[in-house]
C-alpha cells in the first residue's frame, strides 16, 4: 500500500512525485550498470553523502543556508561514516560482492537514516523511482492483465492471470482470470516471476506479442497474438446505482493524474441523484490536486479544502477554485483504518464543511507530506517538507514516536478517544466538535466487517477463484442474471473436499450469505467483466448497505450546516 502526497510548487531540482514508505516499497538492489565493482563502490558513497548532506542541509535550515558551526559538524559526521564504511569493506568476515554493498547501501544506511526523521520519508534506487513515476501517468503501453503467482500441487509456482482490464487486448482477445501463462514470445515462463512477466508483456505502442495459455477445460493451450495498447489504470474503479437514485462510487486511490476527472465523469454517467456513497476504504491517496479538485466537487468556490505548514517553504492554503454543481444531495463517505493520506484530506475537508457525514472506522493518519527530489543516476529522495491540517486547523497525522515501522503501518491500534488522550478540538462550519492528531474521527462509527476464519481459509486457497475455472470447464458460461443456487454451493462443497480443504457444516452454513455472493461476483467477473462482479460484491456489502442507512442524517448535517450559514450571513449584514 502507498501512503503518497505531492508537493506542487517543485523547484529546478524536485519532481511532483509522491512518496511511498520503505514499509511497502518494492526491494531492489540499486543501479546494476556500473561498468565496474569500483565504480559501483564509489557511486555508492557519493550518493550516500550527498543525500546525507541534503538531508542535513534540510533538517538544520535550507539547503546552503547553514551556519559554519552547523557545516562543521555535518563535515564530522561524514567523516565518521567514511571511516565505518571503510572498515567494514576492509574487514568485514567475508568478502563483500556488489550485490550486498549495494544492498548496504540502499536497503540500509540510506531508508535507516531517513526512517529516524519520520515513517514516509524514503529514497528510491533507479528502478523503483521509474516504477513510480509510471504509476503517476495513469497508464502504461501493453496488453492489459493484472497477474499473480500462485503454487501448484507439485510445489511449483506459475503467473496466473487474476483479470483482464476491460476494453485492452487481453480482454478483446478474450483471455480470461485463471489462465496460466506458459509462453510469452515462445520462451517459457518457468522461474520467472510476476515483475519478469510484466516487463515481456509491456513494450512499444502498436508492437505485437505472442502469448501461450493454458487454461482448465481447454484441450491445448491457446495462443494469442495480442497488439500492445495504450492501457489505462483507472483509478475510480467503480462507478454504479446501487440503488434507484443512489450513487456509489469507489475511488481505489489518488494516485494518477486522472482520478478527478474519472469522478467526475463517473458522477456524470450516473445522471440525477438523490444521495452518494463515497467509498475510500482502503484508499492509501496519492497526489495532492486529485483530492483538491475531488473535494471542491462537493463544496463552495473559495472554501478551503486543506492547509500544509513546513519550516523551510512557505505555507500553502489551498482553496474550491471552481462552482461545483454537486451540492444539493447527500454525502457518506465510507472510511476506515486503512484510508490514508489524500483520502484523509478528502474526508477532512468534507467533514470540517459539514458537508458529508463520515462513517466507519478512525482513519491511517498520515498527514506528512513528502517533496521529491530529483538526485543523479535515475534515483530520487522522498523528503518530508510539510504536515497537513483540515479546514479547521485539524493536523492529520498522528504520533509515531517511538514506534517501529511496522509496528506503525501494520500493528496500530484503534484511535485513543479525545477525553483520555487529550487530542486537539476543532469545531466544523456549523460548531460540531471534531478531533485532531490522529487521523479522521467518523461521525458515526461502523466497525469493518471481519472475516471467520473459513472464510479466510478460502481466501488462503484461493478456493472461490480456482472453483470459477473448474465451473467454467465444465458449465461453459452463465446466464444474464445469473444467481448461486443450492445445485452451485452443493457443487462448491464438492470442490472443497476434492482439495482437501476441510470445513464443518458450521462453518459453511455461518458464512453462506459470504460465499455465495462471492462465488457469484468471480462468475461474473469472468463472464461479463471485472466491473460487474464488483458491483455484485458491493451492492451485498454490509457497510455499503449501513452507509445508505446514514443518507438522511447526512441530508439533516447539509440543512442544518445552511441554516447555520444563513443564520451568520444575516448577522453580518446587520452589523
């Protein structure tokens, strides 16, 4: 998961990038084209002092605006970095290769001395910085699958398409989730892993590629000739009525330069509405103007939607700087633990205008912003410049000191309540009190559904995915309109028990309604298309539902919110 936010005033030496934490970056051992181990060696620990300096020049004022005291003490503490580098080269029990002075260089001194200033700052070698700066883009040139490994009974391991993006050439050729791939180019896929696939399927624009599946049912493995396209990534990934009148959409992240025109295009296609469900479960966010612009939908020119205060740049405020026309229905915006970051300052702005009724679970907390510095060789520095506050003055981000990395991404708890905790009051436009110095406080709060464990054993086996290829071998297709009837979960029973994976009727019959809705969703996903077995899991949903429940309430915090407006407007215009 990304915890991103974007700096948008980046000067000659910054890139407008967000930043991810070491605790979910991908791994890798540095640029692998030095011509030489000596080379390698010295770019190393040039790079190293150099961001060592930057960091150093940032930390104690602006870069070059040190006093000579404050220089002569980074000097000292280079010198004593050289010197341990140079014993441990010199003397270390074993020969040390590339790969491991690399590995010490950018797994561990470099991410070790930025994760003593804060959890998000980080550094990216080469090919995680390109990685990055794709994702950004929204879209990449290639065939259009998202693929996963997965074992096999023999103790092996093969890429497994999990789904193929709608309208892209895996989807027009009809490939379908589940299939192996086996061949690319005629070269076996034996050994390689997720990222050695990805990287053979993607290529020029309008280039040809060859690809082997094999697919259950099939009699030999199908081949197909796919065309590389320009592919999109979507970031509102789900967009429907899941009610008569009732919008939900699903925003996945902030993290492509598209994501407020897809909302806006989504709520467009929706017509009218008489209420929305905003879901940001999940959402880690991404770049600062896609949460700028999605929140200005929602509120009135001029209002501000968030603040970021740093020591070294000026303060930014950033306001609604267009006339939104999605101001006359009601708003629940979905969270919980694991929205973050620009869907923090979505949620936070909505609430501070009492504009939407949050509900859910506390969110991540992540309110510091990160500007990215673009350094030599393809590499970049993720750098904490800024924290972010509410309309309000709410600061987002909570505590993290003291705590580990993953003790701060994986092991929190729940949010402490304010009158134990003593965390920062702020009232919202229409003098409701909320919370600060923790993420986002709901207005009313819904525990997110948890798994039994039969159901988390499915998932583990991924039994529900392998079962829709064996029903499909066997069945061929559904029907429109499709339902998962006793026949279906008499032969998914029959499924489990040819997999040796062992259940009571207890545990079937607790998580029944689970099942079903999730046997049909994968059907459907593979008959129809991804978007349509979401919409069959999210219209089950027991939050999405909970969420509907709150649309009058929601509707009372809107009139109530311009009662409150009316009231200070007449005020005003008497004095």
């Amino acid at each position: 998961m990304y915890f991103w936010e974007q700096i948008l005033q980046a000067g000659p030496h910054k890139l407008q990038y967000p930043a991810e934490p070491e605790a979910n970056r991908r791994q890798t051992r540095g640029p692998r084209y030095m011509a030489t181990r000596t080379r390698r060696s010295l770019f190393s620990l040039i790079l190293f002092l150099a961001i060592s300096a930057l960091v150093g020049s940032l930390v104690n004022g602006r870069v070059n605006a040190q006093s000579a005291g404050d220089e002569s003490t980074m000097r000292d503490s280079l010198h004593d970095f050289t010197n341990v580098y140079s014993i441990v080269e010199k003397n270390y029990a074993t020969p040390m290769d590339q790969d491991e002075i690399d590995k010490a260089i950018y797994d561990g001194a470099i991410p070790g001395m930025l994760h003593e200033l804060d959890p998000h700052s980080n550094f990216y070698d080469p090919k995680a910085y390109a990685q990055m700066r794709e994702d950004n883009q929204g879209h990449y040139y290639g065939v259009g699958m998202s693929i996963q490994q997965m074992p096999t009974p023999d103790g092996k391991f093969v890429i497994v398409v999990n789904a193929p993006f709608e309208g892209t050439p895996s989807f027009k050729a009809g490939i379908k989730p589940g299939d192996i791939i086996n061949q690319i180019e005629g070269k076996s896929t034996e050994g390689m892993t997720t990222a050695d696939v990805a990287s053979h399927l993607k290529g020029p624009l309008g280039t040809h590629v060859q690809v082997t599946m094999l697919r259950e049912g099939a009699d030999k493995p199908l081949v197909f000739d796919l065309v590389r396209d320009n592919i999109p990534h979507p970031t509102v990934d789900l967009a429907f009525l899941v009610k008569p009148g009732i919008g939900y959409v699903h925003i996945e992240s902030f993290s492509s330069e598209t994501t407020s025109h897809e909302f806006e295009q989504a709520l467009k296609n929706m017509g009218a509405l008489k209420g929305l469900i905003l879901d940001l479960r999940g959402n880690p966010g991404g770049l600062l103007p896609e949460a700028v612009n999605i929140s200005g939908d929602f509120l009135k020119k001029g209002q501000i939607v968030v603040s970021q205060h740093g020591r070294s740049y000026p303060d930014q405020v950033y306001r609604v700087d267009h006339t939104s026309n999605l101001t006359d229905f009601p708003v629940v915006v979905l969270v919980n633990r694991n929205t973050a970051s620009a869907a923090e300052i979505v949620s936070g702005a909505l609430q501070d205008h009492d504009r939407a009724l949050i509900v859910g679970e506390t969110t991540f907390g992540k309110g510091l912003v990160q500007t990215v510095f673009n350094l030599s060789d393809g590499t970049g520095l993720a750098l904490t410049t800024y924290h972010y506050y509410t309309p309000s003055g709410r600061l987002i981000q909570r505590d993290y000191n003291g705590l580990s990395l993953y003790d701060y991404f994986f092991l929190r708890k729940s949010a402490p309540e304010p009158d134990k905790e003593g965390r920062e009051v702020k009232l919202t436009d229409s003098g409701r009190t909320v919370y600060g110095g923790g993420g986002i406080t709901p207005d009313e709060k819904y525990a997110s559904t948890k798994l039994t464990h039969f159901e988390v054993t499915l998932l583990q086996h991924s039994a529900i995915f392998n079962f829709t290829k064996h029903y499909f071998a066997v069945h061929k297709s559904i029907p429109e309109g499709f339902d998962v009837d006793d026949a279906v979960v008499a032969e998914f029973k029959q499924f489990l028990k040819s997999k040796s994976i062992d259940y009571t009727d207890a545990d079937f019959s607790g998580s029944l309604d689970w099942v079903k809705v999730n046997i049909k969703s994968s059907l459907y996903k593979t008959q129809f298309g991804q978007t349509r077995g979401m919409e069959v899991t999210a219209a089950w949903d027991p939050e999405v539902n909970k969420a509907i429940t709150y649309l009058p309430e929601a509707q009372a915090l809107q009139d109530h919110a311009t009662k409150v407006e009316a009231q200070k407007q007449t005020a005003m215009n008497n004095n």
